[in-house]
C-alpha cells in the first residue's frame, strides 16, 4: 500500500504568510455568480490546502486529508480526482500544495515523499524532484520558466522568516530570492515573518506584502524590483489574491457573509495602481483569481464545501492606456 497516515501540522501560511476609477462613480461594484457546483452534487473534499486554476471554468484543487488532487468544473458539470484511494497516480500520496503552467502542466507538492511531482492534466506521470522545505505558496513562473517557493524559514536568528527560492523546471540551479539577506531591504529581517506576510504568485516570482511595510507590496523575482504603492484603506487586508492572466493583484477583505476585493494594476508602467473595488455578499471563502474570476467555496448541504465563481467585472475598470497596449 503507498498510502501511509503523516498528516501532521504543517505551517500554511498561503494566504497570511496569514489611481483610475471604477467607471464613473468610484462605487464599489458586486460581482455576479458565474458558475456554481449544486450542493446536492458531491465531491469527497475534506480539507482543502491550496486550490489553482488553468481557465475560468476549472479550478484545482489539494486535499491532503482526502489524499487526493481534484479538478471541479462546475460550469462543465465535470469532475474528477487523482490519487484518491490508491487509484493511479500513485506519486500523489498527501498532496498539499498545486502550482499549475498550461506549459508544463500540473505540479503536486506531496507532504509524505517531501517531492513536487508534475504531472499531465490528466493524471500522466511526468519527473518530480525531492526538496527539504514545506512550501508555503508555490508557483510555476514563466520568465524564466522554473518554480518559487515561499516557505517559513527557521535557519536564521529570532522569529521564523519569509524566504522565497527559485529554482528551474528540473529542481536545480536554486536561487534564494528573500531572506534576511537577499531581496528588498524593507522586506529583510523581522519584517517579513509568517504571520505577519501575504504572498501571492507573479508571473517572474511572487508578490510579498509585509503589515509591517504596509504602504508598499514588492515584486520578488530574478528580473524583477516592482513595487507597486498601497492604499490606506486596504492596510488591514486578510489576504492577497494575483491574477496574472488579467495583470492584477487584489487585496481582500470580508468577514463570513460580505467580502471586498481590491484591485491593483500590475502592468510595467503604470502611474497609478489602485483600480476600484468589487463586492460579494453571501458566504464565500475566496482562494483564488483567474482572468477576472475568482473562485472559491460555500457551504453547500450539511455544511459540505462546493466550489462557486464570482465575475469581478474587470472589463469595467478605466485602466490607464500604455505606449505598447
């Protein structure tokens, strides 16, 4: 049998590592339902630890109490599974972690073999490589094409630091782009601890938000020193949505009924930042944004989660035109 029971705690901290106007009023906007798993339709999720998306109709998703990678594609009544109950493929054990490239495919951060294995979409074995370190957030980045890695650090003096890593498609030539020695200086040190960071993925590498640094979030990449400035009003954000496919980053906030989004322009160039504000109401927990969707879960029957997607309208935002648009 492959399956053995290691679910131990493991330091999750994806999501709190835990300019123009919107048209012409300024107002916040609610975003509209755009698709939505029935509850009556189940899907033997338990746990959820990360959840990616290819398209705006399908997300993916990590469940290592299911011991089990799920595709759920509501809009397309599709679902299906990888590695649930010793079912093939038999690399996915415990997965934990998802970082997904049209290029390459699906990665599985597995927490029993300690390896990210990359697989087809369906389900098709490619290579996988062993690391020493438990992601916290992981990427496939495109320029160049390899993996980042955001993971609690505890190899230096004082309180656990961020530090971000990269390395190519294969696992090797490892680069630590964040550590209390590497990277923006505002972010070095005890700035940048877990609980006091939200980190989001950015097509060079990934985008870092410190409390401590509140009015600034950072690009942390190899060819890359964005930063782009943060209003006041999104200080006290919970956490940090990118969404690379429309060239935005949003900062959330909400409690267990109503949730605010605000959006930022990532675009080289731009003046100024902050775009607008949309709006959900009902119980939503978001997780994550593709092209404009962002997607996540509500309480379905019995207080099972199914997976539901908000349009956030972002065609509707005044974004500054650039000299190469």
């Amino acid at each position: 049998m492959k399956r053995t029971s290691i679910l131990g705690c493991m330091a999750l901290f994806s999501a709190a590592l835990a300019g123009c106007g919107d048209s012409a009023s300024q107002a916040s906007t609610e975003a509209e339902i755009y698709w939505r798993q029935p509850d009556t339709t189940f899907v033997p999720i338990l746990g959820s630890t990360d959840a990616k998306s290819m398209s705006r109709a399908s997300m993916w998703v990590a469940d290592p109490l299911a011991k089990a990678v799920f595709m759920l594609s509501p809009a397309e009544g599709s679902y299906a599974s990888l590695g649930v109950e010793d079912r093939e493929p038999i690399q996915i054990n415990v997965p934990a972690k998802l970082a997904v490239s049209r290029e390459l495919g699906l990665a599985v951060y597995d927490l029993e073999t300690k390896s990210v294995n990359l697989f087809m979409p369906g389900g098709t074995f490619i290579r996988g490589f062993e690391v020493e370190f438990t992601p916290a957030v992981m990427e496939i980045s495109t320029a160049p094409i390899g993996y980042t890695f955001a993971i609690a650090s505890t190899d230096f003096e004082g309180p656990a630091r961020v530090v971000i890593i990269r390395t190519d498609a294969l696992g090797t030539n490892r680069d630590t782009l964040l550590s209390p020695v590497v990277g923006p200086q505002a972010l070095r040190g005890a700035d940048a601890t877990p609980g006091q960071t939200l980190i989001a993925p950015s097509d060079q590498g990934m985008w870092v938000w410190s409390k401590a640094v509140p009015d600034t979030v950072f690009e942390v990449a190899p060819r890359s020193a964005r930063v782009i400035p943060v209003r006041v009003e999104d200080h006290d954000a919970i956490a940090l949505l990118s969404d690379p496919a429309s060239q935005m980053l949003w900062f959330t906030h909400g409690d267990s009924t109503n949730g605010s989004y605000s959006a930022y322009d990532t675009r080289q160039g731009v003046d100024a930042g902050f775009l607008g504000v949309r709006t959900t109401t009902g119980q939503f927990s978001p997780r994550i944004v593709h092209d404009g969707i962002v997607m996540g879960w509500y309480r379905g029957l019995q207080g099972r989660p199914a997976a539901i997607a908000y349009d956030l309208n972002v065609t509707r935002f005044e974004r500054q035109e650039l000299a190469n648009d």
